[in-house]
C-alpha cells in the first residue's frame, strides 16, 4: 500500500520548488521517497525525477502537431496520460513498496476543478492500493487582499469538492508574505478562515460585486471545509509540520517504521505499509502536532512581527553551528 501526495496548485506557487524541498527533507530524514512529474511544460525539473511524463509525450510536441495553444494542450496530454495509464502503473510498479511517491501537477487548476481526467487517475491509483492525499499550494500574498483571499478559498473549497481526497490547504512562501505590507487581521484568521462577514470593510464598496462578495464568502462557511497550513520551503521547522500533517491525512503517520517490530501482532511476515502501529494509533490521531511553530502565532512572530529579528538569530546559530562542526573536524 504506497502512499503519497498531489501537489497541485496555481502557477508560481512553489509546488516542484516544495516537491524539492520534500526530496531533500526524506532524504536527510532516510525516507524513501520518489518524485513523478506530469507537467509535460516542465521538461527542467530542480529535483531527482524518478518518473516523467515527458518520456510519454511533451507538451512541445502537441502543439505542434496539433496547432493547438498551451492550454489546449496541456489537457490533451492529460487526457493521453489516462488513456495510457498502464504506462505509468507501469513506471510506478519499479519502485519500492515502501516509497513515498510525489506527484507534481501542472498549474492549470481547471484540472483539478472541473477536469475529469486528473479524478479519474487518482480513482485509479486508489484501485491499485495508493494512499494519496492533495497538497494545494495557494501563494500567502493573496491573503493581503481581500477580493484575492475570497477567490483562493472559494478555488479551493472547489478543488476539495472535486478531488475527493484528504486535502491539505498550503499559503506556500509565507517567509516571503512580509513584502506585501501588513495584514488587515492576525494571521490566525487566514489561516483558521474565521468569521468571513468582517472582510466587508475591506472589499469594494457600492459596486454590483460587493453582495456576490459576501454570498461567497457564506457559502464557503456553510461547507465550513477549508482551513490552511503555511509553508516556508527554506525553513526545516515549517517542512517537519507539514509533512506531518500530510503524513497524518493519507494515514502513513499509523504505519510503523520499517525498523519497528510488530510486538507479536501476527504481523511479523505483512509489508510494513500494511501494518498498523497500534502503540500510536489514538493518540496521534486525536492529539495536536507538536514541534516548533507548530502555533501558526508562532510563525506570525517568525515571519511578520519579529522577522529581522529572527533571522539575525538563525544566522548566529548557524555560525556557532559550522565553529562546532570544524572544531570536532580539527
């Protein structure tokens, strides 16, 4: 039973720089972990790939045959993809059964809004045994605009709806949000997508948009699904959480390590993906995730109230750290 994620997302909102990010954490971490490629645009990826579409078809290719444009074909070669799914149960067949698999998307988010093909796949790999769960990466600037914050929650209440899957909501570059100007609200009120009616003051007024604002946002309560996580992808404490939290979603976090026994279960001779690890079972499931800045008021004081301040910090640890590290070289 492999697990897994779908990194899916708007352009420019990180996802093969997190997808990096993750590849470089598992394996300080001694995770296994591979990364697939689907963006058949994104021939230059920054990370290892194990799998990538572009051994299928390009997107380069497409257009010219087809005089098709970008968009146009992109989804073509999505659709390709699922009419030749065999190749990639294929390519995912030589990995090992304990990997943790990466699936980096394109941008275009009307495959994952209102696109079948993308579903269909996921139904798919769930009939071979994967575990998956969808990281959406939404770029935390837009949380400086109301009208902009509005439209990433009601994109990606969408995406939830339509995916089916255990969805984990990203403000991603959240190191970065400090540029944009202060926030109308704490940070805790994005992120927690609390009481939407106080957003008015900050939207338009008197225009015929203003009233469809506001059904919005009640909609959006009413299904009362979308919260978010914030990601750093250069700060190792913000990669810890998240992978937690993904790894609490596809189940993964109830698996016991490979190295684990299974305490005379009878489970001795079953994959260890397939094991349950009873000891954390309840309490990781009912109990908060834990670390620093585990708090998102915490990753306020980091990254928006105190941010010079801390980084000034970090770059002294980071001196004392390497005078440690050649003192014991000597």
């Amino acid at each position: 039973m492999p697990f897994g994620e779908i990194v899916i997302g708007a352009p420019g909102a990180g996802k093969s720089t997190y997808a990096h990010g993750k590849y470089q954490l598992f394996s300080a971490l001694e995770r296994p972990i591979a990364i697939v490629n689907l963006d058949p645009a994104n021939e230059s990826v920054p990370y290892p790939c194990a799998i990538s579409i572009s051994s299928l078809i390009t997107l380069q290719d497409v257009m010219q045959e087809f005089g098709l444009g970008p968009n146009g074909a992109m989804l073509y070669c999505i659709e390709y993809l699922e009419a030749n799914f065999d190749w990639l149960v294929e390519e995912l067949g030589r990995l090992h059964p304990d990997t943790w698999v990466v699936f980096d998307l394109p941008g275009q988010v009307e495959l994952s809004t209102n696109h079948e093909s993308l579903k269909n796949m996921i139904v798919k790999l769930g009939k071979h045994d994967y575990r998956l769960a969808a990281v959406n990466l939404c770029d935390a600037h837009y949380i400086t605009d109301a009208a902009k914050y509005i439209s990433v929650l009601l994109l990606s209440l969408r995406t939830m709806l339509q995916l089916e899957l255990p969805h984990v909501n990203v403000l991603s570059k959240i190191d970065l949000l400090s540029q944009f100007g202060d926030l109308d609200f704490n940070l805790d009120y994005y992120t927690e997508v609390q009481d939407l009616s106080y957003l008015g003051n900050s939207l338009p007024q008197g225009t015929k948009f203003a009233a469809l604002n506001m059904r919005i946002c009640e909609l959006v309560q009413d299904f009362g699904l979308v919260g978010f996580e914030t990601l750093a992808v250069e700060d190792r404490e913000s990669m810890l959480k998240l992978m937690r939290v993904v790894d609490r979603a596809t189940g993964c976090v109830f698996v016991p390590s490979a190295s684990e026994e299974s305490h005379g279960t009878g489970q001795e001779k079953v994959p260890s993906t397939r094991r349950v690890n009873f000891d954390s079972l309840f309490t990781t499931a009912a109990g908060p995730i834990g670390g620093i800045r585990s708090d998102v008021k915490d990753v306020q004081e980091r990254w928006l109230d105190a941010k010079d301040t801390w980084d000034a910090h970090e770059v002294e640890q980071r001196k004392r750290e390497t005078q440690i590290l050649n003192q014991s070289r000597a």
